[in-house]
C-alpha cells in the first residue's frame, strides 16, 4: 500500500463537506514523482478539500450578494438527516452541524466583528474575519484486542495494541476501565509497547485508538461481567441469573450478600483446582470496519499590515464534535496543537525542492516556518459531543478535526480582510512576502 496516496483517497470523497450538495464529481491525479514521498499526517487530504469547498462558498456569497454565514447555514446537513449518504456513498455516522455552528459564532463575538475592525484601522491594520466547517473521517486498521488481569493483589491490568506519542493513553484508558468496572483509576495499569506482552493491537493512527480500544476494553469487560456472575454463583450456591451486578459489586438477588471484583479475584485465586494466581483474566478481540465522522467548525480573526504583509491570529475559535469526550483536558491539549498544525500550513509552512537537483532546501527548523507558541492567539475550545452510534461509548476521534477547518478559515479571514482592494484569493502559504505581493498586485 502506497501511504503517499491517503491524502487524494481520503480526501476526495469528502469534497461536499458538512453540505446537503446532491451530486458531485471529482476526477484526480496521483503523480510519481523523484522528490521526496508525501505521508499521511494530522486529517490527510480532508484539510486541502474542505479548504477548496469553504474558499469557494465564501467566494460564491460575496459574488451572489449572500451572508456567507446563511449561506452556510442553509445548506448545511441537518441532525434530523442521520445518518446522512454524500454523493460518493459515504454514510456520515451522526453529527449537529448548525448547533455547533451557533456556539462558534457566540463565542466569537461573530456580531461584535465591527467595532473591532474599527479599532484594528485605527491602528493602521486591516482585520479580517473568516468562518468553516468541517468534517472528517476515521477508522484505521479494524482489529484491536485487549488483555484484562484483575489480581488478587487490587490491582487491574490491563493490555492494549495501540502505542501512544503523548496522547494520554495511560491515563484515558484507565478512565475508561475504571469506569466500566467501577473502580478507582488509580488501581488500573495500562501496559502497551512491549511485544513480549501485546499480542495483538492496530497502533496509534488515523484517530483510531480510543475508538477501538474502548471498545475492546468495552467487551473484555462485558465478558468478565458473566465470569464473576459464575464464580458468585458458585460460591452461593445459586443460579448465575440470581446474581446482579452494578457498579463493581456482585450482589445475590435478596441483597444478602455481595463480593466486588477484587474479592472475586481472590476467590478465583484460591479455587479448589490448586488456585489461579492471576485472579480473574480475559481476553477480548474485536474487528471494526465502520468509520466515525468527528466535524466541527472555526471561527477567526486576523490582522493584516498592509505595509509589510504581515498577518497575526487575533482570535481563533474551534467547536468540535468528537464524539463522546473521555477526558476533555486532554482532548482539549489536542485540539490546540492540531489548530497550531493547520495554521501553520495556512501562513508559514512549505516544502522547498530545488528545481534542478530535487533535494529539499527546507530540511531543517532553521529552514521551515513552523508556528511558535508566541505567534499564535490563545484559542477559544469547545465540544459539541454527539455520540456515535458505530461504539458502545459513542466515541468518534479527537485530535485530528481542527487541522481540517483551520487552513479554510484563515485563509477566507485574510480575503475578507483585504476583499475591498479586489483581493479574491491569497495562495498558501501566506507568508508576509505573498500578501504584500497581491497588495501590490491589487494597488497597480
């Protein structure tokens, strides 16, 4: 498989968007080249289509004489319409496009842009505001499994596939098992990266991992649900369809007695057949071939210095939809860094390749524009969760969603910004250089 083709094919059948569009053609291009290979990285593809769609709604409503907001809002898929088929027979799984919409505009004083654009020409600058929405897939390889130990000793194990790289793992896997098993986190040790231990897993892509991983944490879960039923049961004396089970306790139908897990691992341990030192262990595998549509929106504000071409983020607002949230601080901490990573390709950004030798004239940090924490505003978060159906925990992705909407949105706020010296587009990336060059360009 030829991973330098994912942007075209993921990307290419989500050219519609978060829109109600009927019909839709596309034809592409995968070119060979001799130069360096492309990779799959942060929303591949889907940040190039839904820039493409939103620059050509915000043209379109500038020309027909549209809000560029009603615009959108008209022709955005309903929560009603779910699940929802695009014209290239993707099923998009659940989502509230417009309510996520009108939570952007309120926090971006989307009705307040006048007076600061008036304060921002005072000081010389043009300011611009910019909005898109977005939406994305993810599913990644399909199998994941999980080892699940809960010792005698109060302890719980547990065994995942996916490798994390500083996505949390640790601590949102462990949320989620303490959950389901109602104990404290504290108590849950996640082991993954070691392949004398994992047996089985997908890895940590494509947003896949708390996905499939919940749900495989999900079943082991349900499995050792039924176990400790049995071994209550068989310690009572009575029929495993008399045992209940609610938050960690087993509990006999009358109430008389209960045993939560770690008292069951220690019965397990110490069992007439010469005792299990493990406790009570399960394995659980499961396949997932239906992908999630994580959307969104972003709302933004820049200010252009006509003299120098300089462009700063004022304000930057993302609304996402991941689904259910596990862990919404670390959630949060990626949508920050995916936003930097999408801003980054809209203003700084680019592969240089020499024309005659093919070798990359950008090959390290002095070369390459990257963002820096001190050129970026401090952005404005929040989660419109909507379950998915495709899980039990209704989880989508997080992490990769508000790259997709950010090359959009700063583009269309640089053209507003400058649209009334004729300014219809401004080419990636927008450097200083290449907006002071259509200014000129538009002066003369």
């Amino acid at each position: 498989r030829i991973v330098s083709l994912s942007p075209l094919g993921k990307g290419a059948p989500l050219v519609t968007g978060s829109y109600r569009i009927p019909a839709a053609e596309v034809r592409a291009w995968a070119a060979f080249t001799t130069t360096t290979p492309t990779q799959a990285y942060r929303s591949s593809g889907r940040p190039e289509v839904i820039h493409a769609l939103e620059r050509i709604i915000d043209t379109a409503a500038h020309e027909l004489g549209f809000d560029p907001i009603e615009l959108r809002r008209k022709n955005l898929i309903s929560s009603e319409e779910m699940p929802y088929t695009n014209p290239f027979g993707i099923t998009y799984d659940s989502g509230d496009y417009v309510k996520s919409m009108d939570i952007a505009l309120r926090l971006a004083d989307w009705d307040g842009f006048a007076a600061r654009a008036a304060s921002a020409r005072e000081r010389g600058l043009r300011l611009g505001r910019g909005f898109a929405n977005y939406i994305e897939s993810s599913i990644g390889a399909p199998r994941e499994r999980v080892d699940m130990t809960i010792s005698p000793q109060g302890r719980v194990e547990v065994v995942v596939g996916t490798q994390p790289t500083g996505q949390g793992h640790e601590t949102s896997f462990a949320q989620v098992t303490a959950d389901l098993l109602g104990v404290d986190a504290n108590v849950v040790d996640i082991v993954y990266g070691d392949t004398d231990i994992v047996a089985e897993g997908g890895g940590s892509h494509s947003g896949r991992s708390m996905r499939h991983a919940s749900t495989a944490i999900y079943g082991a879960i349900e499995k050792l649900k039924v176990q400790g039923a049995a071994l209550a049961a068989g310690k009572w004396a009575v029929d495993p369809a008399a045992v209940g089970y609610d938050d960690g306790r087993f509990t006999e139908q009358d109430g008389s007695r209960s045993l939560d897990w770690f008292a069951l691992a220690r019965d397990a341990s110490e069992d007439a057949d010469g005792g299990n030192e493990q406790g009570l262990s399960i394995s659980h595998s499961h396949e997932m071939h239906t992908p999630v549509f994580p959307n969104g929106c972003a709302a933004c504000e820049v200010e252009v210095d006509p003299d120098t071409g300089f462009v700063r983020v004022a304000k930057y607002v993302a609304v996402d939809d991941v689904g259910r949230v596990i862990n919404p601080l670390i959630v949060d901490g990626q949508t920050h860094g995916s936003i930097a990573t999408g801003v980054g390709q809209a203003l700084w950004e680019q592969c240089f390749i020499d024309p005659d030798s093919g070798q990359p004239l950008s090959g390290s940090f002095m070369d390459y524009g990257i963002p820096h924490a001190d050129e970026l505003p401090s952005f404005v978060t929040a989660f419109n969760e909507v379950p998915s159906p495709t899980n039990p925990l209704g989880v989508k992705s997080g992490g990769e969603g508000p790259t997709t909407a950010a090359l959009a949105v700063v583009i269309n706020a640089i053209v507003d910004a400058l649209r009334d010296l004729g300014i219809e587009d401004i080419p990636m990336p927008a450097t200083p250089f290449q907006v002071w060059q259509a200014i000129r360009d538009a002066q003369h």
